[in-house]
C-alpha cells in the first residue's frame, strides 16, 4: 500500500508538473474563502483535501480497492483523529481555566471537510465565531 500511494502520488505530481491536471481552485481562492469565513464552500469541503487523492476511475479494479482503502485510512487517521484530539485538547483547556482568555491557532487544513476542529468543539456545546482578516478581537 505504501508503494502504491508513493507511485501515485508521483503520478498525480507529473501529472500537474505536465499539465494534463489541474487543481480546480488556486491557493488565491483558500485564502480569500478562509478569510471570508466562507469555511462551508466547496473547496473546504472535500474531505480528502488535506491529503492526496489516490482513487481514480483509470484504475483497474483492484488497484481501486487498494486506493480506497489508503484514502480511507488517510482521513480517518490524518484527519478526523487528529481533529478530535486538538477539539479535546481545547475543550479540556477551556473548561480547566474557565476565568481565562485564550486563542488559539490552528493551519487552515484543520477546518476543511467534515470532522473539523469547529464541529468537534460545537458538538461539545461551544460557540465558535470567525474574526475576519483586519478585525480586531
């Protein structure tokens, strides 16, 4: 499995590097999506966004099965544990020091998709308000 992720991930960068694919967002439109707020538009709500896409219909069958089950992995591993244990982690420090004030920080790709650092905190009952770019808090 890891060969094959490793030989289409290699594929998929040709593949851009040669320009027979082309990603169908720039790093323009993250940032102006993200600094909007604008978290539920359609580029952040790819779940395999943060990771390569390994499934595609030119794979024979097998070879498909195989892509699924790492895409698979990626995402449950990657991405929906990794934000659990930071919405915990938050939650856990809110609720220890709740006469304080804290912010934190977290990279854009940890609000993409479904499972994210916000919906793991609003699940727990949290209110989360985006501060614009060039709003002061």
């Amino acid at each position: 499995q890891v060969v094959f992720a490793l030989n289409q991930t290699l594929l998929q960068q040709e593949s851009l590097r040669a320009g027979s694919f082309q990603i169908p967002y720039t790093t323009e439109d993250l940032i102006k999506h993200y600094n909007c707020g604008d978290l539920s538009s359609i580029i952040f709500n790819h779940d395999t966004s943060q990771v390569p896409n390994f499934v595609n219909a030119t794979l024979p069958a097998h070879e498909r099965i195989t892509a699924q089950e790492i895409d698979s992995y990626f995402r449950q591993e990657l991405i929906y544990k990794r934000n659990e244990r930071m919405g915990r982690r938050v939650k856990d420090l809110l609720q220890e020091h709740p006469d304080k004030s804290f912010f934190f920080a977290f990279g854009a790709g940890h609000f993409m998709g479904n499972n994210t650092v916000i919906d793991v905190l609003r699940r727990e009952g949290y209110e989360v308000e985006h501060t614009p770019a060039g709003q002061a808090i």
